[in-house]
C-alpha cells in the first residue's frame, strides 16, 4: 500500500512542477465559467425553473461543472497511451505492482493537486461573480459529495484508462479516444444538465455510467437527492465505479497478454 | 526590413499543398479526424439546443438567431485555426529550443512559423459551423435572404477569420516572451469564439467593451448577425450609436488593423527573444 500512497505523492508533485501553467489553467477555467453562466442566467429571465432546477442551483452547477472537470480530467489525459507508443510499458509492466492500481494512484495524486488548486480556487471565483448555492445540510452534504467525487474520480479514470489502452490497437488511436471524451463532456452532464434533457433521453443518460462522472456530485452537492435518494444515487455510483474498474483491469490483462513494444 | 515585411505565397501554397498531401496519406485518419472535430463542436452546439428546448429566448435571441451567431464564429474559427496553427503550438518549440533553429534560416520569421502547419481537417469544424448557420436559416419566421445577405455572411466569416488569426498570432507574440503561458491564450482563442457564440449584449459591461475595443470580437459575427437579422442590439451597445450595417461594412478595417498590431506585437517579440537555454 504504501508504495501507491508514494506513487501518488510522486504524482502531486509533478503537477506542483507546472505552477505557471496552473495559475493559468485556472484563469481559463474560470473565464470559460464565467463565459457559459451568461447565457444560462439569460435563460433564466424568462422562467424561474427549469426541471426543478432554479437560477442559483443552474448558476452553482455551471461552476461546479467547471470545476469538477479538472478532477476528472475529461480535457484529455493520454498519459498511458504515451507509454505504450513510447515502449515504456515494457518497464511498467515489470514492475513487481499491479499496472491499473500504479496508474491509479498516480491519478489520485494529480486529481488531489487539482481539488487544491483548481477545483476550490474556480468554486470561490464562481462564490465572487455570481454567487452559490452552498450545501444546507452540510452536516450530510459534504461528506456525500466527498464520497461522490472519490467515486466519481474512480469511474473516470476507468474511462479514460480504458480509451488509452486503444493505443495498443491502433496507431490512430487518438482521433478516436479524443471524440470518446469529447462526448463524455456531453453525456455526462457537463455541458448541460441531464435534467434539461427531455424525459426519455434524460433517464437513458442517467443510466449510463458518465452520469457518475459529473452528474451524480453535482447532484449530491446541490442537494437535488436525499435520504433513500441519495442512498441510491450513491449505490449507483459506486456499482458504476466498481464494474468500470474491473472492465478497465480486465482490459489491461487482455492488452497486456498481445503486447509488442514498438521499437524506439 | 521587419522579419514579417516579406511573404512568399508561392512557396506557402507549395508547403500548405505538400502538408494537405501528407495528412491525405492516412485517408482514414484524416477523415477520422476531420469527423472528430465535427463531431466535437456539434455535441457543444447540441447543448445548446437542450437549453432551447427548455426556454424559447436567451435574452431575447431565439435558438435560431443564436445558431447564426455560433456558426458565424465556429466558421472564422476555423479557418484561423487552419491558417495559424504554426503561431499556437509554438510553446513546446521555444521550450525545446526548437525555435532557435528557425531564427538562423534566412527566411523571414514570420513566414517561417506560418508556413510550419496548415491544419486542413480543422474544415470539421468550419463544416459544423456552416450546419448551424444552415439551422439557422430554417428559421420560418425569418426574412428571406437575398444574395447581399449572403455576401455579407460570407465576407463577415472572412473577416472574423482573419481577427481570430491575429490574436493566435498574438498567442505566438505570447508564447516567446512567457514560456508557460499556452493555457492562458487558450482564454482569448477558444474563449474568444466560445464568447462570440453567444449575443455579446448578455454579458457584462467590461466584457462587452473588452470585445469590442480591444480583441474586437464583436466585428466577427455580432454587428455582421445584428444587421443579417434585422436587430439593433440595446441601447449603448453600438460604438458612435452606429447602425450594424455599417459597423459589419467596417469590420475589414477593425480587422486588418488588429492584425497589423499583432504582426508589429509579434516582430517586437522575435527581436527580443532571448530563449530558454535548452
């Protein structure tokens, strides 16, 4: 165990190598937050709500959509893909720790530096331009949305493990991958809340596994499922979670089984 | 001489051809990719609509009037991103020390990272852009258009390309002087169109002028859509109280300067390059 906790350490402090290119990422982060809770306060001029959702729910969305993405990092992360095309899996494969946990503590480590200094930082931006909702039953609240997010990282990394492993398959890869996450941005509620979908298509894409990545601690944070609810939210996205890491475990063994390090 | 005053159309259109030549090598990649970046912008444009579906206006816009706007500034995009590439991904190269290379051939600068990528499939986005301006058409309560119409549209994309060009440019400018700085320009490029896919009128006093005064997004599809739509946009928002009509005829002129301020920015930049020392 203690070998991943430093894996993980290891991996917070290579993102703490990019302060700059943090503080800037942050600054885009927050302008593009800035930039879509216009129009959806625009949208709210006309009626007070919108599948239940009311101008500070949507407003504290947005900012939590924002920043929730930069835990699950569904802006690309290609870090596995990177060895296998290099030939560096052949050296992480011989190390005597299992391949899916070293690359999940490594994402750990990253998404641990991104709550710190990202996902807080653009949460009090959204808190001074427009405000937000904050948990009324903190007492309940944080400690689901803790679950949630931890969750909610788990079924990501699952995700994004799994469309590296294409790289095995084929050097083309990335067009492919990259369209996976592009519509994961869709389909799990970043873009737009589930709930503004249209009924049918609403409950077929809170089915889906994305929903947990961004939908479901949206959900928990904004206080839109409690009790038996929330019980249940959470069961499902711990369900989603543990059979997304075992297709990305099982994955791993079937890419590893036909691996030939390429040259070079 | 300034390192920009010279350009070689005869040779960027030799290397832009080669570079089109290459990317066709792997027919199904580059379709793919081309697919990819539809597919990409479509899903964003799609979001939209799922917001329409709840509310018929955006601070009095109608679904159709805002696809104009998102269409015009997703087409410009495009072709900006095509053309100036060269000038985004320069980042990696003055970190590697790559760029020193360029600076000790005797072509000018400039030219040089122009004519580095000419990124063709960025068309998926320029072809998604011209879907939702299609959209937008579909409207039935909208007056028909009549051929000045669709020369305006068309010269407004032009100009709002070249705008959208000058501020990679800008990003370039950027890149050689802070050398971590790549995400910050992603704010005024992809920000920029995301910014311009919306009426400018909703957003916030600062903003507003900042998109007109100073990266004059506004030239790119706002004033060009208010006039192609008929609008006059709230009081307050039309420099000078001018008509949108002749605020898109002036846009060229917005455009050509900008882009002389950011090819100036960019040659002040290249002399006082110093490197990393990689």
């Amino acid at each position: 165990m203690r070998v991943y906790a430093e894996l993980a350490r290891r991996a917070w402090q290579r993102q703490r190598a990019y302060g700059n290119a943090n503080l800037a990422g942050l600054f885009t982060n927050s302008f593009f937050g800035y930039i879509r809770v216009v129009p959806l306060m625009a949208a709210f001029a006309s009626r007070p709500d919108i599948s239940g959702y009311d101008r500070d729910v949507a407003i504290t969305w947005n900012w939590l959509a924002q920043s929730l993405i930069t835990i699950v990092a569904l802006w690309g992360w290609w870090d596995v893909a990177l060895t296998i095309r290099s030939g560096e899996v052949a050296i992480d494969l011989a190390r005597p720790i299992h391949y899916l946990g070293y690359w999940l503590a490594r994402d750990v480590g990253r998404a641990a530096y991104s709550t710190v200094y990202r996902f807080i930082p653009i949460l009090a931006v959204g808190q001074l331009v427009s405000g937000l909702r904050w948990p009324e039953a903190p007492w309940l609240t944080w400690p689901a949305f803790m679950c949630s997010l931890i969750l909610a990282l788990f079924t990501s990394f699952a995700w994004r493990f799994l469309l590296n492993l294409g790289a095995f398959w084929l050097t083309d890869y990335r067009a492919i991958a990259s369209l996976g996450l592009v519509a994961t941005t869709f389909l799990s509620g970043f873009l737009v809340p589930l709930a503004f979908f249209p009924p049918a298509i609403r409950s077929i894409l809170e089915a889906l596994p994305f929903a947990a990545i961004i939908q479901t601690p949206a959900t928990v944070f904004l206080e839109r499922a409690d009790g038996m609810d929330l019980a249940l939210l959470l069961a499902q996205q711990l369900g989603w979670a543990v059979v997304m890491l075992g297709i990305a475990h099982w994955g791993a063994q079937v890419a590893t089984r036909r691996v030939t390090v390429q040259g070079g | 001489m300034t390192p920009s005053s010279v350009f070689l159309p005869a040779l960027y259109v030799r290397l832009a051809v080669a570079r089109v030549r290459g990317q066709m090598r792997y027919r199904v990649g580059f379709l793919l990719m081309i697919l990819g970046v539809f597919v990409a912008n479509a899903f964003e444009f799609v979001a939209l609509l799922v917001l329409f579906g709840q509310v018929k206006v955006l601070g009095g816009w109608s679904a159709h009037e805002v696809a104009l706007l998102w269409g015009m500034s997703q087409m410009s995009f495009a072709i900006a991103e095509a053309f100036g590439r060269g000038f985004e991904g320069l980042a990696p190269q003055v970190r590697s020390g790559e760029f020193d290379q360029v600076l000790v051939r005797p072509l000018p600068v400039f030219f040089q990272v122009f004519a580095s990528a000419f990124e063709a499939h960025r068309i998926g986005r320029f072809l998604q852009g011209a879907t939702a301006v299609w959209y937008a058409r579909s409207d039935p309560a909208s007056i028909p258009w009549q051929a000045s119409h669709w020369t305006t549209l068309i010269f407004a994309v032009t100009t709002g390309a070249v705008i959208f060009f000058a501020t990679f440019v800008l990003g370039g400018a950027w890149a050689l002087r802070v050398v971590d700085g790549q995400e910050l320009m992603n704010t005024f490029t992809y920000g920029g169109t995301t910014l311009a896919s919306y009426p400018l009128e909703l957003f916030s006093d600062p903003i507003r002028r900042a998109a007109t005064w100073i990266l004059p997004l506004a030239f790119v599809n706002y004033f060009p859509a208010l006039a192609l739509l008929g609008r006059v946009g709230p009081p307050g928002m039309l420099p000078f109280g001018l008509t949108p009509i002749i605020l898109a005829m002036s846009a060229p002129v917005v455009a050509m300067t900008y882009l002389g301020v950011a090819v100036v920015v960019w040659d002040r930049s290249v002399m006082r390059y110093q490197g990393t020392g990689t």
